[in-house]
C-alpha cells in the first residue's frame, strides 16, 4: 500500500491535459471602446491605428494593449482603447480628459479627416498625446495640430532614422517622475516644427544623434545639436500636449524607464496626479507576446 499514493499522484499527473500556448495574434481579450458611467473617474482614450509594417514593429494595437494595462494600475483612471485608427462610435470621446494617438501620419494620419470633431474638444482643454508616426502630419494638419502639441514632424525639415539614444540626463518634470537615465535603440524622430513663440514647451527627452543620420537640409545645418525626441506642451488655455517619437520597436516597451516615462505623460496630458515616484506600470513578460498584429505571409 506505501506505494499506492505515489502511483496515483504520477497517474493523474500525466492524465492532466497539456496548457496550449497563448496565440499571439488573439486580439479577443482587450476590451474595446467600452465606456464608463462614473463621472468621478478620468476618461483617457487610446486609438490604436491599423496593421502596419513587419511583425514586432508599429506594433499599434499590442502597444496601446499595453499602456490601457498599465493606465489601469493609477486609481480612478478609466482607459478606453479603440482601434483600426478611429473610434466606430465617436461619441467615446465624449467626457475624455486626454486622447492618445498610437498609429501612422501624415497622408494617412486619420487625424487629416476628423479636424472638425477635434477642434471642440482642444477647445475644452483635453489632452492630446501623439506616438511615434502620429506626430507626422501633413503642413495643412499640422498647422492646427502644432497649436495642441507645441510642434509636429514636418517631412520637409524633420528627419526619422534608427539610432541608438543615450538620455544621461532628464529634466525635473512630472513626466519624468520615478525615470532613470536609459538608452535604447529605437526609430527616434527630430529636427521637428515648432511653434514660433517657445513659451509652454520643455525638452523631455534629449539626445544627440549620429551626424549621418541628418538626412534632411535643414536637420544637416546642425552637425553635432542634441535633439529633441520627446517634448510636452502646456496649452495657453490651460490643456496639455505630449510628442514622443519613440515606440517603432515594439520590444522598447519592456524597458520600464521607457515604458514608465510615457505612461505619466499621459497622467499628466490628462492632468491625473502622477506620484512622486512615478505611475506603477507593472508588466508581465508575457504581455509583451500578446495582441500582436497577424502580419504573417498566407
């Protein structure tokens, strides 16, 4: 009988089925354009834009997947995600205290077709944040865009290549609360349009890119600038505006500093207070495995 227990334990053991691994490309999960009631808490919405590029890059969905996880972890803040570029049913964006943009520009930039549904709520003080290609807007979008944001990539004179950014020092700022100094590689834009009057704007993230990388005339009369990668914007009617360049390489949102910088720049567009020590973002490795786009050749 001493080995009877033993033998059972092994038998069920390998009766149990085995776990099937998560599918990657399963989107199913994350809630979409699923509203609040409660007054109380502060609306943030997250547009993800539409299939772009190869797998584990302008990963747009997987990565608003994430900051909607880790926006949830600050209390009383209620992210709501949309995709495909634009909300189905725009009045989503009623009651938002920010709206965050994670998606492809310029000529394509949804943005280019909505200016009259924005423009009210720029007028009412909602924040407005833009990532990586967002912040590329034709001269016409961009120049109303510039007026919510401080500045904007302008084709003409802007300049997008893939470099290795070393950011040894940060601003005292409530966006970089709890960040350290890091450097990463990633598809950081500069050399942006900015408003005439400077006033309202600060550097966030600053380095000094390889001279080579100046591709464009105006980018080229500077050999050897630090340059501005990331900036926030404070509105003369009191509303918040947010650029980073940053997030081409989905892989980037494992770094927390990375990660932890962009989340309290939401906080703060949505003026959410952002702790001293900066918004938790706690990730599980396997989330970066996740939502991704099914960019596989059929």
């Amino acid at each position: 009988m001493r080995f009877l227990l033993p033998v059972l334990s092994l038998a069920l053991f390998t009766a149990a089925p085995l776990m099937a691994e998560a599918d990657p490309y399963d989107q199913s999960g994350v809630p979409l354009e699923v509203d609040t009631t409660d007054s109380t808490l502060t609306k943030i919405v997250i547009i993800a834009g539409s299939k772009s590029h190869g797998p584990g890059d302008h990963e747009f969905f997987a990565g608003c997947a994430i900051l909607m996880d880790m926006l949830k972890q600050t209390p009383g803040v209620f992210p709501v995600m949309a995709r495909d570029g634009w909300p189905k049913n725009e009045a989503i964006l009623k009651g938002a205290k920010s709206i965050v943009l994670y998606m492809d520009g310029r000529g394509g930039h949804p943005v280019n077709k909505k200016l009259d549904v924005l423009k009210p709520l720029m007028a009412d003080g909602v924040g407005w944040v833009n990532i990586h290609y967002a912040v590329d807007y034709t001269k016409e979008t961009g120049a109303t865009v510039i007026d919510w944001m401080g500045g904007f990539y302008d084709a003409e004179i802007s300049i997008n290549p893939h470099w290795v950014a070393n950011f040894g020092t940060l601003p005292e700022h409530v966006i970089t609360r709890g960040v350290k100094p890091f450097e990463i590689k990633d598809e950081w834009y500069y050399n942006m349009r900015w408003k005439a009057d400077p006033a309202g704007l600060t550097n966030i993230l600053t380095a000094t890119p390889p001279d080579n990388t100046r591709k464009t005339a105006d980018s080229a009369a500077h050999p050897g600038r630090p340059e501005v990668t990331a900036w926030a914007y404070d509105r003369p009617n009191g509303g918040r505006g947010f650029g980073f360049t940053g997030g081409h390489n989905h892989k980037n949102w494992a770094n927390d500093d990375f990660r932890r910088l962009v989340v309290n720049a939401i906080l703060w567009s949505a003026k959410v207070d952002v702790p001293k020590d900066g918004a938790p973002v706690k990730l599980a490795p396997e989330a970066m495995n996740r939502n991704l786009d099914d960019k596989r050749k059929k």
